[in-house]
C-alpha cells in the first residue's frame, strides 16, 4: 500500500481504518418490505439499526448474531451490502421501464439494487461470465424475488449486440485492495503484475460497454481497489478514443476526485470528475466510480 501515500494525504487515518473492524451495513429490499417494518422486526430480535445518513433504506447493523443467519435475511428482506458498495448503482440512477445491462453482475448485490430502482419495471440483463459465480446470482434474484432480470453467461469483453441498453453498468473484476479492511492479506497491496493483467480485460469491458449503450446513454464504471492503473488508466484509455465523456457526479458522502497523474502517468484532465473512495472517509471499504456518456 506504501505506494499510495502519495495520493492520500489522510495516510495515518487511513490506514487505522484499514485495522478497524467494519461494521456490517443491509440494504432493505423495497421490492418485499418497507424500511421501518424490516427495522422493526430485526429490533424485536435483538438488532440495534442506525440508518446511514445518506439512505434511510440502509441500516448499520449491530447484534449478538451475524446479521445473515435470520428468518428475514432467508425471506429476503434485505441484502449484506458495504456501504461503499452501494454507491455504483446511486450513480447508474436506473428508472422503471429501462432496458439495463449489469455486465458483470454475481454475485447479484448491485443486480438486486438495480432492480428495486426499476421498481422491477423493464428489462435488467445479468451478465457473468462463470457459470459457477451465476449460481450464487440465480440464488439472490430468486430471494430477493426480482422478476425483471434475465441473467446471461458471457465473458462481458465479448457480449453481442450493439446500442441495445439505456445504462450498462461495468462492475469490474479488480485486484480489490479496497476491500483490505475484510481481507489483511490485502493491506501489503496487490501484486503489480496482477494488477496490469486486470487493467487490460477491465479496458476490454468498459471499451465494450460503450457499446453496447445507446447514443446519449450511461455507463457507470466502478471497481473495488485502489490501484490508478485499474481506475483512472481505464477510463483515460476510453476516452482518449473517444469514446465517451465524463460526467460529473456528486456521491452523497465524503470522498477525494480522481487522479490526473500517477507514478510519472499522466491522464486526462477530466479525470478529476471521477470518484474515489477511501476506507476513512465514512467508515467504509475503499472503491472507484466514473460515470461516462456515450456521445451521440
């Protein structure tokens, strides 16, 4: 992680944050229940829940036992999604009646999300490209009881098609140092030949993304590390083709811009739109979003 000292200049707090536990966050199923019924009935459990501030269908979550091993959790009720997490979708912004592509969906928790913003309204395609990882997102549209989604195996740098979506979103695989607070392994940092093997298939899929999106649509990009090479290399590559702009997005907590510049890498002013997270900014894991149209 020494690496990035140089782009946090919070590294103290930083990396404290790295060592504290974190605390578990559910995100309320609206498609099942309401926000207060689902608070309710996890009180009269046992749970103490504080909405974040930022989503009053969001709960961080206190208890005896883990919050997965419930009766509500097995109905559906809600999903374990960290916070950070939540914010690619916030930025996607799907409406019902959309058609809506999740390019590398399993195991379902942003799927899952998108579809309570469709209000389960239209067509929301959930792609991965393992058959075995699709499992584990068959399970949580089933539970969750979204009806919307089709769900599809495809390595997403190869999907078919051409303009067919109103929004893609690209939740890359990544090196995900951002989540090192659940994994220690991860506080020395991904390994740097790691990091370049991903940065090349995550340009593959964003490159591809950008078209399968309609003319004027949205393609949100997000990954869960730190890494500029996996971040901010990606999004510079598409748009030094052209091939898309960078909208700017305000996410509903703290956070720090993206970077013009990285170890003697130079990229394109606009980066500075894009969003990074960092695990001390809101008690969170660490992540990376950029929202991009496709010129018309």
């Amino acid at each position: 992680m020494d690496r990035y000292r140089e782009i946090i200049p919070e590294w103290e707090e930083f990396w404290e944050a790295l060592e504290r536990p974190m605390p578990p966050v559910i995100r309320t199923n609206t498609l099942r229940i309401e926000p207060s019924t689902l608070k309710r009935r996890l009180e009269s459990k046992g749970f103490d829940l504080r909405p974040l501030p930022w989503d009053a269908s969001c709960f961080v979550v206190e208890g005896d036992i883990p919050v997965g091993n419930t009766l509500e959790h097995w109905l559906g009720y809600y999903y374990v999604q960290e916070a950070t997490q939540l914010l690619p979708v916030k930025a996607l912004a799907p409406r019902p009646g959309e058609h809506i592509l999740d390019l590398c969906a399993a195991p379902g928790g942003k799927t899952t999300q998108i579809a309570q913003y469709m209000e389960d309204q239209g067509l929301l395609v959930a792609n991965d490209h393992s058959g075995k990882r699709i499992q584990a997102l068959l399970t949580n549209l089933y539970r969750l009881g979204v009806r919307c989604a089709v769900v599809t195996e495809c390595p997403g740098e190869n999907f078919p098609g051409e303009a067919k979506f109103d929004r893609v979103l690209v939740d890359a695989p990544c090196s995900g140092e951002g989540i090192a607070r659940r994994f220690p392994h991860l506080r020395r940092g991904a390994p740097l030949g790691t990091i370049r093997r991903l940065s090349i298939l995550q340009k593959r899929l964003l490159t591809r993304a950008l078209k399968l999106v309609r003319p004027g649509g949205i393609v949100v990009y997000s990954t869960c590390t730190l890494a500029p090479e996996e971040n901010e290399a990606v999004v510079n590559h598409v748009l030094s083709q052209g091939l898309a702009e960078l909208v700017p997005w305000e996410p509903p907590v703290p956070h720090a811009p993206g970077l013009v510049h990285f170890d003697g890498e130079e990229y394109r002013a606009e980066l500075a739109k894009a969003v990074r997270i960092y695990p001390h900014h809101f008690d969170s894991e660490g992540g990376f979003i950029a929202v991009l149209r496709r010129p018309n």
